[in-house]
C-alpha cells in the first residue's frame, strides 16, 4: 500500500514536470520570432524538444515496457540539453536562455525521475 501511494506520487510529479516542461517549449515557440537564421534554428530545436515530449507522453500512455519509457526520456532529455546548448554564447537574450536552461533541468529532473522509478 505505502509502495503504491509513492509510486502514484511519482507519477504525478513527472507528469508535473511534463506539463511544466510542454507549457515552457509552447510558450518559447510561441514567443520567439523567425526572422534571424539563428532564431529559425532555435525554433526547429524547440519543435524536436516538443516532438520528444509528446512521444514520452504516448509512450508513458500506452504503457510500453520500462526501457521503451527510460528510452523516451533520455531522448527528451537530450533534445532539451541540446536546445540549452545551441543559445549558450549565442546571441539570444538573457531571459531565454534562462528559460532555455530551465528547460534542460526540467528534461534531465523527468529523466532522472522515470529511472528512479524504473529501478
């Protein structure tokens, strides 16, 4: 019982951290202009960080086996600290890239929290 309620509370913080971490990519792609081949790059690394958080989702919702799902999540982690590198020394402002940061600690905080689960 007390294992089961843990695992439930587990559950919901990544799927906090989840929603948390869609909400922020939505309102980057949202708020971020194309103009600039820089800012055209950045939103196409936005768009595969996005990609990587719904296939977790479908993943997660479907079910699949552990590795499927650990899987799924070191990808999103990826693709998120990939998006925080691509703006490191770049020219963006100081506000997006500590949105772009955040974004990186949010994708490594699921992934480290669906294998601490999975152990």
């Amino acid at each position: 019982m007390i294992y089961e309620v843990a695992h439930d509370a587990a559950w919901a913080a990544i799927a906090k951290n989840i929603r948390d971490l869609d909400d922020l990519l939505r309102l980057l792609q949202e708020g971020l202009p194309s103009a600039k081949p820089w800012q055209r790059q950045l939103r196409a690394h936005l768009a595969s960080a996005q990609q990587a958080t719904q296939v977790l989702r479908m993943t997660i919702a479907m079910e699949r086996v552990h590795q499927e799902i650990l899987a799924a999540g070191q990808s999103l982690a990826g693709a998120c600290r990939q998006l925080a590198a691509a703006v490191n020394g770049g020219r963006a402002d100081g506000t997006t890239k500590s949105a772009l940061r955040l974004v990186a600690d949010l994708g490594q905080n699921v992934q480290g929290s669906l294998a601490e689960l999975h152990r």
